[in-house]
DNA sequence: ATATAACACAACTACATCGTTGTTTGCTAC
DNA sequence: GTAGCAAACAACGATGTAGTTGTGTTATAT
C-alpha cells in the first residue's frame, strides 16, 4: 500500500488549514516529549508526567490535543486513563524533519573551514 | 545517500526544540501558501502576493521566516527579490501528513453506514 | 457511605505571533 | 540628483495558546 499522496496543485483553501493546524499541533516541545516517551509503547498519565517532568494538568491538556487531533489513542484501564500512539505517521514526519535537519548542518558544516569536526 | 535519520531514543532537550520549531514554522496557513506557490518554480515577492492576496508586508515577513528556516532561499534580481525553495523534504512532509490525514478520513469512512459516498 | 487516587475540565495570567500601518532602504530610470 | 518602485524593517493591536491554580468526576478501597 504505497501512499502516493497526490495533492492538487494549488492547495485547497481547507486543505491549507488542515496541514497547518497538523504541523502546528506537532509543533510544541511537550507534545513532541509526550510522543517521544509513548515510542516506548502505552503508558499512563502518570508514567508520562514522571517520564517528562511536568504538571498533571498540562500532561492530560496536551494529550488531549494529540488525542483530538486522532495522533494518539485513549483507554482507560480501572482508574488509570492509558495512551498509546494511533499514527504512526508521525515518527516518519519527525525522522524526516530531524533529516532535513541534519542536511542543513551538513550544508553549514561544508561551508566552515575544518570540515566535520570544529 | 539514504537519509536512516537514526534518532536517539530519548530525544535530547535540544533537538526537541530544533523539530518543534521547524514544525511551528511550517504549520502556518499563509506559509504552507507560500510553499505552495513556490512549487511551481522561483517567483518575486509581487507574484507571490499577487498569486495569494495579500499585504505585501506580510509576505515578505513570511518569506523571512522561511528564509530564516533555510526552507527557501533568496536571490536579488534587480528591483526584486526571488525566492525559491531550498529544502524540497518541506513537500515530502506535506504529502506525509495529507497521507495521515486521508487514512483518517478513510477510518472515520469506515465508521459510516454509507461508505465512501455520503 | 467515605476517603483517596487518577484524570479531566475551567478560569486565569503571561507570552508569542499574526496581520496591519507607517516608514526606510535599495535599486532603476529619467 | 530626483522620482518611483520593490522589498524589508519597526511598532502596534488583536488573537491564540502554554502553563498554572482550583475544582469537578470517576473509580477503587476501606
């Protein structure tokens, strides 16, 4: 199942709003961490609140914007709500992101003098 | 050159940063416009405006931004500014996330009665 | 039933950023 | 030089959102 994605040329208007709000919702540190610690697989909001380091209330905020935004998948196990990844997808995005990343500092690094190292 | 971007397992502070702005900088409606238009070749602040409706200013501030991001590039022609992307990977992103989000709509289709239709 | 624990919801403050208005810079033409 | 155009810069108001504090809500245990 190849997803040859092909999208019409000028972008549609919604189209543009959806893509955005998809980056946009990526695009902040605590959510990209709360990702990051469920690569491990499910874990409670407890465990991702110890895993990262901050409030319970901002935790179970963020996950509910993964969560509406359909990126990670809600259970709830006795008193324990547990979270897991729902599309896979995103690690891609963030593989290819970290690439484009690293070709830039490649592009840098070429233009320095020393080379790789310095 | 294959990009097997091997990520670190718990991302480091630093890169958690780097991606979340790169997406931030992306996920921005007039941005992805410009991107957009800019994928039919190199064009001047004037058609990019012209092609997308609106201020001036605030084109050029976008562009800045993507510029700034090392996303496009700049090149002085006379009166004018042309820019041109500079990383294609941003298109790669874009097609990943209109996969993810058509394998959405595909799952939310399949919980309707109807099909693909209606 | 009561107490406690895990999580979610709501209100609020602080801060960032989008878009506009006004101005400045840099180039071309006369 | 002066006039005119393209683009960038700067300041401002409005809006959105991250994180905190405070308060439900639901489930387990005694």
């Amino acid at each position: 199942m190849s997803t040859i994605t092909q999208v019409p040329r000028p972008l549609p208007e919604q189209l543009v709003e959806l893509i955005a709000e998809r980056f946009r919702i990526i695009g902040e540190p605590m959510r990209i961490r709360l990702l990051d610690a469920l690569r491990e697989g499910e874990a409670s909001v407890q465990e991702l609140q110890a895993a990262i380091g901050a409030s319970q209330q901002n935790v179970s905020k963020h996950l509910g914007v993964l969560l509406r935004a359909g990126i990670v998948s809600r259970r709830k196990d006795g008193n324990f709500a547990v979270y897991a990844i729902a599309d896979d997808g995103v690690f891609e995005l963030c593989d290819h992101v970290c690439g484009g990343l690293r070709r830039q500092l490649e592009n840098l690094d070429a233009l320095l003098p020393g080379g790789t190292s310095r």
